[in-house]
C-alpha cells in the first residue's frame, strides 16, 4: 500500500546502527499511523521523560511502509527474535517486545517519574488485567484488526495492488471471515468494562481508571482509542489511507464507546501525553 504522507518527524535511525548504539532505542517503524501497542510504548516512556532513539522496523533500503508488499524486516527478527513493533532495548539487555516488559523496564528506568503501576495490589491486578483485554494477544487491538483487514479482502479485486498489505496483516493476526464476526462483541464487551470502571471511578471522585492518579492503564485506553476513534488531523495528523479503517461503523461498537471514553482519551493527551502525536 503506497502512503503519502509529510509529517513524519522522528530522527529514525537504521537497525545496524541502532544494534552499535548503547543506552535506550526504540524499534517503532516509520509510519504515519497511530498504531496503538507503537503509540502505547511511546506514551510510557514520554510519560516517564524517558528519552530514546527511534529504530526503523524494517532493513535498510526497505521502506517501513511496504511491509507486506515486498519490504522485508530479517534484520529486526536477527535482532529481537520477531518481526514486530515496537521493541525496547536498554543497552545489551534483551530486547523486550511486549507490552508488560517494556512498562516494567520503564518503571525500572525512572522509578519515581511517575509510577505507572500502582501500588495497592488490588488495583495492580485490575490494572494489568484490563490492560491485557487492551492489548493483549486476542484482545481489543488484535480483534479489530480483524475488522480492518475484513473490508478490504472482501471488497478488493484478487490483482488489487493493494491487496497483499491486507493479506499480509490478516496472517498476523489471524483473519478469517468468522474470526471478523465474532470481533464485534468481543470488542463490544471490553469497550463496555472501560465504560463501567471509568463511571464508578467518576461516582467516587477520581479523574483515572486507577486509583486517583495516573496509571499505565490510563496511557493504554488514550492510546487504544484511536483504533476506534482517532483524534482529529490537527492533533493526530494520521496517514488519511487509515484514518477509515482506524474508526468505527458497527453500531453495537459505537454504543458501547461512550462519551466519557472519549473525553477520557482527550483528558489524558491534554493532561499527559504529547501533542499533536509524532510520527
């Protein structure tokens, strides 16, 4: 799929010579999209004050946005194992890939900057447990990208050009016809949970998810909500290619995506995070 976008603005540097590099780097992939486990990482470490160097995805001489159409990422699976952003790497440790490394790395990094993970281990365990329907393996993010990539495949002609982008990510995840239909509810019900604490947190006069300061979890739902519902082109000036699939048509999605989620997500940039996102 071809992308024309202007605002791409991070120094990235190519894998070989992030691989000679100490200190903090950030493999994200040069793309204009919001994508949420990329966009979740960054607004940890942003968060944290934690500064990084940012690492293409895929090798050199590849664009990072042609995976799928003949861009390829063997330096990234030689350096980390898989062939997935973002990973964080802290001078010679191994890389960390997942969502719950690279929070605990930061919490590790910059303990006091703030804690992201609370201390009470009630609200720790709720914590992480909603952060995994978030952005764990067959959880919202992954679901929905049932959903973006079922319109396509089944719209697209076979000799479609930009066919074999969507081929390419439906493998990731998964895609099948019935794994797109069964996404609805699944997302449905863990966008209704974020409903409901985010309601009884209000009733009990705490502006976050968590306790009564910022969270990780906080950081995820903002970040998150974009593969629902994106932010306008002034604060997230996203490839327009995606800004479609990146939103919501189903109606049983959108009743569950209450108005407090969404000023929930705006509060959390405007309080915390960085303005406009940075590609």
């Amino acid at each position: 799929m071809t992308i024309e976008f202007d605002a791409i603005k991070l120094n990235y540097v190519e894998i070989a010579d992030a691989r000679r590099m100490s200190g903090l780097r950030m493999v994200l992939g040069a793309y204009p999209i919001p994508g949420p486990w990329r966009e979740a990482c960054k607004g940890v470490y942003w968060v944290k004050g934690l500064k990084y160097t940012p690492v293409r995805s895929g090798d050199a001489g590849s664009s990072d946005l042609t995976l799928g159409l003949g861009g390829t990422q063997t330096e990234l699976v030689a350096w980390t194992g898989q062939a997935s952003a973002p990973v964080v790497i802290w001078n010679d440790e191994l890389p960390r890939s997942t969502w719950v490394s690279q929070l605990l790395l930061a919490e590790r990094l910059a303990p006091e900057a703030p804690k992201l993970i609370p201390g009470n281990a009630e609200e720790r365990i709720r914590m992480f447990g909603m952060a995994n329907e978030l952005l764990g393996e067959n959880g919202m993010i992954w679901e929905k990208r049932h959903l973006m990539v079922d319109a396509p495949l089944k719209s697209l002609a076979a000799d479609d050009p930009q066919r074999g982008f969507w081929v390419f990510l439906g493998k990731k995840y998964g895609y099948s016809p019935e794994a797109a239909a069964a996404s609805v509810p699944k997302i449905a019900a863990t966008v209704e949970l974020f409903a409901q604490q985010l309601m009884a947190q209000k009733a009990r006069g705490s502006k976050y998810l968590i306790g009564d300061r910022l969270s990780a979890l906080d950081i995820y739902w903002a970040t998150c909500c974009a593969i629902l519902d994106p932010m306008d082109a002034a604060r997230c000036p996203m490839a327009d290619a995606f800004r479609g699939p990146y939103g919501n048509t189903d109606p049983t999605i959108a009743k569950a995506l209450i108005p407090e989620l969404v000023a929930h997500r705006d509060f959390i940039y405007e309080m915390h995070l960085e303005l406009p996102v940075v590609f």
